[in-house]
C-alpha cells in the first residue's frame, strides 16, 4: 500500500488509502497516551473517526461517511489534532528509528 510521509510541528504523520479509507496516523507515545486523552479526542473528532495505531492515533476518513471531504478541512483536522499533542504534552515517536 502506497504511503505518504510527513512531520507537522514536530510529529510524523503517515498517510495511507486503502479500500475507500484514508488513515491519517500520529506517531506519538502511546505510554503518555491515557483512556481520557483518547476520549477526548473522540469527542472532538467523532467517536468512528479517531482510532488507536501500533505506533500512535489515527484519524480515519471513509468515504461513506465524508463525501465531501476537502484538503483544508484534513488540514484543519491534522492541525488541531497536533495542536491536542502539544497541548497534553504528548511527545512524539520518530518512525525513523524503524527503518
């Protein structure tokens, strides 16, 4: 599955499409990451839209769901998702240490 890696303010993202969904995921420390963090976040980005990953949080866009789906709004979403990172003081995890 195709790829497409990035960082935003200091947290690397990875964005992935696979059979209608696109996954949005933050590597982040998921040892600093508490049940009232990931609670949170779905009351912000809706209970089916923010899931846990092997190395952090995703947040998921399916097709069925958003039919309009914009870059600014994704920009927007990814910006206030790391901007709840910095907030929590939630450090992030190099996925370069991986390869």
């Amino acid at each position: 599955m195709p790829t497409l890696i990035g960082n935003i303010d200091g947290y690397p993202l990875r964005v992935e499409v696979e059979r209608g969904v696109l996954r949005i995921l933050a590597d982040v420390n998921k040892d600093q990451l508490e049940k009232r963090h990931m609670a949170k976040l779905k009351e912000i980005f809706g209970k089916k839209n923010v899931s846990y990953d092997w190395l952090g949080v995703a947040l998921i866009y399916r097709r069925s769901r958003r039919k309009d789906l914009l870059y600014s709004s994704v920009d927007k979403e990814i910006k206030q998702l790391v901007n709840f990172f910095n907030t929590e003081k939630i450090d992030s995890w190099d996925i370069g240490s991986l390869d």
